[in-house]
C-alpha cells in the first residue's frame, strides 16, 4: 500500500496545511477578538439556515432569512468590532423572536385542532 505524502513530499507546490476556515481564508490573519465576533455571526448564519428547513411557521422562516441576509452581507466585509458586537446582538434577538413565532404559531394550531 503507498504511503501518505504531503504535498510537499510529493513534489507539488502547495503550502503543507490549508486553512478549513472560510473566514481565515477570506479576511486572511484578523486579531482573535475581531475572529471570535465573526465566528459568532457565521454560527447565527448558520442557525437560520437550519431553521428554516425545520420551520413550520412562515413568520419564523421570514425572520430567519432576514438574519441569513444580514450575516452573509457582513460576514467577510470590512467592519469595525462595534458594528459586528450590534450585528451579533441583532442576529440573536431575530433568533429569539423567530423561536417565539414558531412557538405561537404551534399553540394557534393546537388551539384550532381541539375547537
């Protein structure tokens, strides 16, 4: 059985490890704490995204979008850690509210189901 080589091992010219992270990839070396901000806002992306496959409530999948629309605009653009910190605290309330109509929404059709 051949062995495992690098790439370097094998002649190739490529670095010897790629970053798996996207944000690494695209912004290149940022400070931690401006990382850890955008790390935060890509898990609230993807939260929404995942949402919006198990929701039955149309309000909870528009709130969900809108959160989708506004981390995928700012993940990877210039910004000041301000303006990523209001943008996280956002992502979250839209989150919450969104959980809370999917909630009401399940109560309204229960209620309608026992009349």
């Amino acid at each position: 059985m051949a062995e495992l080589r690098t790439f370097r091992e094998a002649g190739m010219n490529a670095p010897e490890t790629f970053p798996l992270d996207e944000i690494r990839i695209f912004l290149g070396p940022i400070p931690s704490d401006e990382y850890e901000r955008r790390h935060k806002l890509r898990s609230y992306r993807n939260t929404a995204t995942a949402m919006i496959a198990v929701t039955q409530s149309d309000t909870a999948r528009a709130l969900a979008w809108h959160v989708i629309d506004w981390a995928s605009a700012n993940l990877y653009a210039p910004a000041p850690l301000e303006w990523l910190d209001h943008l996280n605290l956002f992502a979250s309330r839209l989150l919450k509210t969104a959980q809370t109509a999917e909630e009401l929404d399940r109560l309204i059709q229960e209620a309608s189901y026992e009349d």
